[in-house]
C-alpha cells in the first residue's frame, strides 16, 4: 500500500531560534515536510508564489513593519492561493488577534500561541487540521471568548434549532450566505434571515471590534472542543 504523501509546511518567522527549533520538531513528523525557512513577508510570499506548500506557519509579527504580518499574509494567501492553509504564530494569546484571522474566513486556518510549538502532537494536529480546510483556534482563546459571553448567556448554542445549528457549521467554515443557500437548497433571503436569528439568539450585537460572524464562529468551535 502506498505511504500518505507528506504535507509540505513553509516556516516563517524572524527569530533563527523559533525557525531551526520548529523545523527540528516538525522533523520528527514524517507525515510532514519542511520545504523551507523565511525571515520575513516578503521572502516567504515569494516562495508560496514559487512553490505553493500546503501549509504556512507564520509569525503574526515579522518584518518589514513588525506589526501584523502574519494576519495580512493570512488575508492576502486567502485571494491568491487559496489552497494553502495557514497557521499564525502569536507570543501572546489574543482573541482579537484570533478575530481578525478568521474575518475572511474560518476554513483552513489556525491560530496558535508560541508556547505550544513544543507540543509535537498538538502541531501536527493543527496543520494536519488546517491542511484538510478546517480551522484550529488555540483553546486557551476559545476558552476566553466563551468565558465572556457566558457571563451574559448560559450555553447559548442551546437556543438554536437544528438547521440554524446546521447553518452556523457553515458560518464556521468560511461560507458565504450565497454559498450555504447553493449547498443547502435554499434561498439567499431564507439564509440571510436564519443568520440574524443566529446572531440574536446568542446575543451577539454589533461590536466595531469583532464581527457577529467571526464570534459565532469561535462559540461554535468551543462548543466543538476544538
């Protein structure tokens, strides 16, 4: 029988010490491939244009600005390489940060704090999730969400029905409401009006810091466990 051919990881990051420890933890995976190591934006879009991998592990914060490098990088590979998963790298742990990811979209991304690279499971887990077109947020940023909307509302996916359940699954992995209405049979309008009782039934009011869709999103992967 044929071995599973390898998934092929790109690593981006500005510190020598995270790009050599990760790429020798990923070393120890044969279900993955390094196929290379980049400082910074520039050079690690270069390569994805050159030779798209599967999977990009990037730091949120590189040069050449040091700010959000990693989110414009998971923005701008959503357009022109839609196929490639990405996972962002964050020092710190931050739902907004985690918010901001997923606001183009939820399905092959992953968000993933620093101090968990080490966790040879976990990772391989993450990209192989990601890889596949799922989304793996960092559960300590699940946890954070849930913790403030159930100071307001107990166990809020309880109040759904089954097929606003069912559509929210779709929210979750990125669709648009055009598209869930093609999958689903049903009308744009139909699916447009389930979404708003999505959102007012798990209390989600208009928030200029964080959209309505990207919170139900991360209430419904912590509902998951992911």
């Amino acid at each position: 029988m044929a071995r599973p051919k390898a998934l092929r990881v790109l690593i981006a990051d500005d510190s020598f010490l995270i790009r050599e420890g990760l790429q020798q933890v990923l070393a120890l995976a044969p279900e993955l491939q390094v196929m290379g190591l980049c400082a910074d934006e520039p050079s690690l879009l270069a390569a994805v244009d050159a030779d798209p991998p599967d999977v990009v592990i990037t730091d949120i914060r590189m040069p050449p600005t040091q700010t959000d490098e990693g989110m414009r990088i998971a923005e701008r590979l959503r357009r022109s390489h839609p196929k490639v998963g990405v996972v962002v790298l964050s020092q710190h742990e931050s739902a907004q940060y985690a918010a901001e990811l997923l606001a183009t979209g939820a399905a092959g991304r992953g968000y993933l704090a620093k101090d968990r690279i080490h966790d040879l499971d976990h990772i391989v887990s993450t990209i192989t999730a990601v890889a596949a077109g799922e989304c793996r947020i960092d559960p300590r940023i699940i946890d954070e969400m849930v913790v403030r909307r159930n100071q307001r509302v107990q166990s809020p996916l309880k109040s759904l029905t089954p097929r606003q359940r069912e559509i929210l699954a779709d929210v979750a992995e990125g669709k648009s409401n055009q598209a869930i209405a093609q999958d689903r049979s049903l009308t744009q309008r139909a699916v447009e009006k389930h979404v708003s009782e999505i959102f007012g039934r798990l209390g989600l009011a208009t928030d200029e810091n964080i959209s309505r869709r990207v919170h139900a999103t991360l209430l419904y992967l912590a509902a998951r466990g992911a």
